[in-house]
C-alpha cells in the first residue's frame, strides 16, 4: 500500500516553481508594473479633441472672453439630472465676440495661466437652415399647406 502511494507521488509532476524554492521572493514582493502586455510601450495614447460650447458672460477683457459652459450631470444623492456651470476663459484674438454671443471652445496649447481654450464662432440653427436652401417644416420637399394654390 505505502509503495503504491509512494509511486504515485513520484509519478506526480508539480510544475509550479514555488514548490522547491526556485522563485526569489524579492521578485514576488511588488507587482511589475512595466511592461503592460495589453498596451505596446511604443504606442502614443490617442486623446479626443475637447470641445465644448457655452454662452459669453464676460468680453470686457483684450483678446479673452468668459465662456460659461452649461452640462446636465446626476446628483449624487437625488440621481435627478441638474444643470451643473462652469467658467472658462478663452482666447478671442479678433475681440469679435461679446456678452451673450454663443461660441465653440476648442483645446489648444496653454496661452497664458487660465487660457487653453480658443473661442470659435458657431453657426447658429436659423442661418444652417438658410444655408440649405430650403424653409423651415420643408425638408421633405412638400409644399406646405400655405404654400399650395387655393
């Protein structure tokens, strides 16, 4: 019985290193962090472009403008959606827009402490639908019921 159990631990291969002592411990201590095998090192991480729209609040500044930014995020308590606001200062080189104007803020390099953003203006809905050609209720092609003859 003895030399049955005997022969069948021999037979047993444990292929782990830890069972004799092989792995140094200096190496278990902390995880290798380098290299990531789901990422190649040599691969540039790829960032979306930031661009945000808001409505200008302040334009007494040269070439800046206030830009007030309004989303829609949870609460954290409430979970009900409430309109969150921020302020960025962009930069405006032409001082084209003023306080109330609506403008496109797009990333760029640090322009000065609080400027990243570079203002751009946004076409506005009424002027898209004048580029198109054709009049408001009319995308379809078919004549309003004002426009037919009588």
């Amino acid at each position: 019985m003895t030399s049955l159990i005997t022969s069948s631990l021999q037979a047993l291969k444990l292929s782990s290193p830890f069972a004799h002592g092989s792995t140094p411990l200096s190496s278990l201590s902390k995880p290798n962090l380098f290299p990531n095998p789901r990422r190649p090192a040599l691969v540039p991480v790829i960032r979306a472009m930031k661009t945000m729209q808001g409505r200008v609040v302040c334009a007494t500044n040269d070439k800046t403008v206030a830009v007030e930014v309004v989303r829609l995020a949870p609460h954290p308590k409430y979970k009900r959606r409430v309109r969150k606001k921020k302020k960025y200062q962009a930069h405006d080189p032409d001082n084209q827009f003023k306080v109330g104007d609506v403008v496109r803020l797009e990333k760029s390099r640090p322009i000065s402490k609080t400027k990243s953003f570079v203002a751009l203006a946004v076409v506005s809905r009424s002027s898209r639908k004048a580029e198109g050609g054709g009049e408001a209720g009319n995308d379809l092609g078919i004549p309003l019921e004002s426009q037919q003859p009588a």
